[in-house]
C-alpha cells in the first residue's frame, strides 16, 4: 500500500513516462539510422557531379584567361586562340531559341492551364508536349534540317535555334503549365468576387504569381538546350569567325566546340575543349544563380 | 455546442412544417424597401441537392445575418447571390435573385457586372501575392477608378481596423501577415471598391475580440450608405449588429443534407421569442 502510494505520487507532478532522449531507444536508434542512410546516399548522389567540376577546373581552369573569351577558335596544329566565338555563338543560338520557345511554351500553357482544362485539345497538347520532352534531341536536329536548312539551303544559326526551340517548348510548356496551376484557386476567386474577367485574372493574378515558377522552368530548359551538340551539328554547324549579325549563316557554338576538339590529335585543341566545357558549365550555373534571386518573393527575403 | 450533434435527433423527430411560410417572411420584412430578394426553389452541386425553399428578402441599409449549423449551406446561399458558384462544377440554380428588379440569374445579366456592385469577403482570407496597398487598390484599377488612391486605400484599411498594423509596409507581401490581418485585408480591399452590397462570410471568425469589435463598428457604419449580408456562427454577433437574422437548418431526413430556412425574422424578435422549435433549440444550446 505505502509502495503504491509512493510511486503514484510523482506522476501527478511529473510526466507519466519519461519525455527524455535515450540513445538505446528503438526510435531513436531507427531515426539515427535512417539519417544516416539518406545522408550518405545523398552524397554519393553528389559524388559524379563534383568529380566532373573537380576535373572542369583543374584541366580547364589552367587556360582560362581575358584572352580565351577574345580571340577565335585555333586551326589544327597552332597555338594560342581563344573560344570567343563559340561563347558568342552560344549565346546567340540560345538567345533565338529562347525568342521561338517563351513566347509558344508560355502562351500554351496559359491555354492548357485556363482555357483547356478536360478539353480534348488540351488532353492531345498535354500528351504530345509530354512525348517531346523525352525526344532524343537528334531528332530534333535532323526535323530542323529537313525544315529549315534543306528549305533555306544553309546551314545557319536560325535553323540551330529552331531546333534547341523544339527542346524548350515542351518543358518550357509543362513546368509553366504546373507554375499556373500552383495558384491558389481562392486567389482566382477573390479575382472574379471583386468582378474581374477571366482575362483580367489571368493577366493580373495568375500570372505574375506563377512568375517565379515559369522562370525556373525555362531556366531549366535553356539549362538542357546550352549543352545540346547533336542538334547543332545538323543546323548550326560551326564557324571559326566571329558571328556577324547575320542568322542566315552558320555558327559556332561551344558544345560544338567540345565535340570537334576533344578527340582531336593536337594537345592545345583539347585542352580548349576542357575550358570550353569549364566555360559552358559556369554559364549555366550563373544562368540559374541569377533566376533564383531575381525571382526570390519579397517575403523570403 | 456541436451543431450537428444536435441535428441528427431534431430532423428526425419534427416535421418539415416547422418553418416560415411565405406570408410570415412577407410579413417580417414590412414595408421596408428590399434591395436583393433571394428566392432559392432548389440549388444542386451535381447531383447533390444543397439548399432548398430559402427566400431570404435582404432590406437595403441594414445588416443582414444568415444563421445556422455548420454545413447547412449558409455560404453556399452567400455565394449564389454575386454568382461565384457558377466557378462550381456542376452547380445548377433554380429560383431567383432580384437585385434592384433584375433577376441576377436571368440570361442577359453578365455576372462580372454583377461582381462589381456586388463585393464579397471570403470565408478563407485570400490576399493576393502583391503588395499591402496593391491588394487594396486592385478593385480601384480593375473599376477605373480616377480619384486619390493613396486616400481610399488609407480609408479602406482604417476601415478595417488594419491601418495601424500596416502603415509603414504598405509595400511588403500581403501574404507576409497573420491570419487575422490578412482577413482585415481583405475586407479592405473589398470595401475600397465601396461596393452597394457587401457579402461576407464569416468575417471575424479569425479575430480577435477587440479586431471583431473594430469590424462590426465598421459594418455599422457602412451600412449607412451601403447595404450588409454576413454570415456567422457567432449569436451574440448577429445579435449585436443584424438588423434581420436568417436561420438556416439542415434535413438529413431524406438520406441528404439539404439546407433550408427555417425562420428570418427582425433579429430582436429572432432571438428572444424564436417562433419555430428548431430555433428555439439552436438559440438555447448556443447559449447552454
Ligand atoms: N463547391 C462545392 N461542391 C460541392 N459541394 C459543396 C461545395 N461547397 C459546399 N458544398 C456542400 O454544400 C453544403 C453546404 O455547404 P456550405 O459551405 O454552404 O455550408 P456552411 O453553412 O457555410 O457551413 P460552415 O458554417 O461550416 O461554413 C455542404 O454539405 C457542402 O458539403
Ligand atoms: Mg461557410
């Protein structure tokens, strides 16, 4: 009796069992281990990709230099240049395929996110988007010389940017499409309570709150198209000359670049194609630092 | 209280008689001059039929309050009347709803324009992702409005006993205050637009006393010029500020959950000498 009277006494102070952290403890051994798994599995997730940079910067770090960004592409056998024109012609390429996919991608998933809903047409344009989004981008190269350069009979930086388009549209699309339909639908309908249009509500509401969103997508899928060769070698070819404003002509392009100089016999090509790669890899990567904080909401900052 | 705790014994035992009849709204209402007359016959969400027989008459420069258990479909009714339950899949109207003599459901009526004279304050509180003062002032863009928009949006937050708070970040995220605030913005920005009838859905039920307070102040003054229909769980408020009290109950006698009135009455005479039983009994246990 005086046993009993003695150990029920604290709980009606303390707590029942005990709140306190046992490392023997079935859960908490359970917890420990689980963490331990999906740390460690992370960072072999992250083993291939900072060996590649670790190789980017120690082969290709060695030539970088103002004068890489200044002078054109060497000949076989000789000695300094730079990849100027490659970094130049990328830019362009990715600039026109930019102008050809934004405009389609994003107006079509405006569609498909307020106007198509379970319409067949949205249903169909959904499932093709999704199909071209796991097009080998060959195909891609091969469709934009059949329709472009075999029309216009040249190889040229718009039939290059046609086909790096055909990549974009569909994740441009799609991520754009999820982006809109992220908005709170209670946001929608404050927009129409007060007595805005459809339109109005697209234009005003919807669309600049998905904004952050759709910038990611196309940042991905310019992210992809940067580094797209095959494409190119069909379109866009190469040029060891400066791009002189005229899209009709070929171009050169760093991914080209690489592909040319990294099995070529001469050392000094190589190693170009190495700073090449550093060089493409940086701009990607300042491309999507770049996107984040410009289109950081106010409140997160 | 749990309403629907005490639904299921009631529907059972009374039968359907025990409401208003049509004389008796005629009645309560008198001879003032009634801005938007509800006159519900059925109101479906697909095959599911919501509310029924709900004629709830609404008399200009007053306040009235809609009543009733959780789910009886006091918003649902709150929503036909500025249309936003056309944005529902499958919702089907039959009745009317004259707003100044013009049937809002008739087929020539744009329900856009009936938004834009008639404003709405959601159950949710749902700010826009832009600035404090760009939330307030998009009815004023949206309306065309060429007066001072720093004053009316000053006015409309001072109305919504929101000023204070938000004075010196009018330009941080609408989205960045609390669930009460943002619920005051939202009144703001509804009533910016100065709207002739204002719904509103459970308004303060995310606020604090003196917040509620400041709120129903407000609906007291603006009901000087404009006209208020509110939704509420909370009696006491409905006692306060409502000139005219709807109460809504539930039938689960079919298998279904259909919404209907059962009493709209002057709100003194509501709730201190309720004429139906389940009135009665819905007063009663609020206050046990
Ligand atoms: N969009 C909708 N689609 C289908 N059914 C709905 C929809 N909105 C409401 N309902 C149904 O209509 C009935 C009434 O709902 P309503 O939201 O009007 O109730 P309420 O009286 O406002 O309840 P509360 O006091 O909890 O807000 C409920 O049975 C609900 O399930
Ligand atoms: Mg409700």
């Amino acid at each position: 009796m005086a046993n009993a009277a003695l150990t029920q006494a604290p709980a009606a102070t303390g707590p029942r069992t005990s709140l306190r952290r046992t490392i023997g403890n079935r859960r908490t051994l359970g917890n420990s281990a689980l963490t331990v798994l999906a740390v460690s599995l992370t960072l072999l997730a992250m083993f291939p990709l900072f060996s590649v940079l670790y190789m980017l910067i120690v082969r290709g770090g060695a030539l970088l230099s103002p004068s890489l960004f200044t002078e054109l592409t060497p000949g076989a056998g000789m000695e300094g240049g730079g990849i100027g024109n490659a970094v130049v012609g990328t830019l362009v390429v990715v600039a026109i395929s930019t102008c050809l996919a934004l405009p389609l991608g994003f107006l079509g998933a405006v569609y498909l996110a307020e106007y198509g809903g379970d319409r067949k047409l949205a249903t169909l344009v959904r499932f093709a988007a999704k199909v071209l989004t796991g097009l080998p981008s060959i195909l891609a190269g091969v469709f934009a010389y059949a329709t472009v350069v075999v029309t216009t009979g040249s190889f040229s930086a718009l039939a290059g940017g046609c086909a790096m388009a055909i990549l974009m549209i569909p994740t441009v699309m799609l991520t754009s499409e999820s982006a809109l339909l992220a908005v709170p639908s209670k946001m929608k309908m404050a927009a129409f309570g007060m007595g805005a249009t459809r339109a109005q509500t697209v234009l005003r509401i919807v669309i600049p709150t998905a904004i952050p969103g759709i910038l990611t997508g196309v940042m991905l899928a310019l992210a992809r198209a940067m580094g797209e060769t095959a494409p190119l070698l069909f379109t866009a070819l190469f040029s060891d000359y400066w791009f002189e404003g005229k899209l009709t002509q070929p171009i050169a392009s760093l991914s080209v670049l690489i592909y040319n100089f990294a099995g070529s016999p001469f050392e000094h090509q190589v190693s170009l194609a190495w700073a090449a790669s550093l060089v493409l890899v940086s701009i990607v990567l300042i491309l999507n630092v770049t996107a984040q904080f410009a289109t950081r909401r106010p409140e997160e900052q | 209280m749990n309403s629907q705790e005490l639904s299921a014994p009631m529907t059972s035992e009374m039968p359907d008689s025990g409401r208003d009849s049509a004389a008796q709204i005629a009645a309560a209402v008198g001879d003032a001059p009634v801005v938007m007359d509800c006159r519900i016959k059925t109101l479906h969400y697909g095959d599911f039929l919501a509310v029924r027989d709900t004629d709830i008459p609404i008399v200009s420069n007053e306040i009235t309050a809609f009543i009733g258990p959780s789910g009886c479909g006091k918003s649902t009714v709150l929503r036909s009347l500025n249309r936003m339950n056309d944005f529902v899949n499958g919702f089907r109207f039959e009745g009317s709803v004259h707003y100044r003599g013009q049937d809002i459901y008739a087929p020539e009526i744009d329900p856009v324009a009936v938004r834009r004279s008639i404003g709405m304050v959601f159950q949710q509180p749902n700010p826009f992702a832009m600035s404090i003062y760009k939330n307030v002032a998009f009815g004023l863009k949206l309306n065309n409005f060429k007066g001072n928009f720093d004053e009316r949006v000053e006015a409309a937050l001072r109305g919504a006993a929101l000023w204070d708070e938000v004075k010196d970040k009018l330009s941080s995220s609408g989205l960045s205050l609390s669930g009460g605030q943002q619920q005051r913005l939202c009144i703001a920005r509804a009533i910016a637009v100065e709207p002739e009838l204002l719904l509103m859905d459970e308004p303060c039920s995310a606020l604090d006393p003196i917040a509620t307070r400041r709120v129903e102040d407000l609906m007291l003054e603006l009901k000087e010029k404009y006209t208020i229909a509110i939704v509420t769980h909370n009696l006491q408020q409905a006692q306060r500020v409502a000139d005219r009290t709807a109460f809504l109950f539930v039938d689960t006698s079919a298998g279904g959950r259909t919404g209907y009135l059962i009493e709209y009455r002057p709100s003194a005479e509501l709730f201190e000498d309720p004429r139906e039983e389940r009135t009665k009994a819905y007063i009663r246990g609020e206050f046990s």
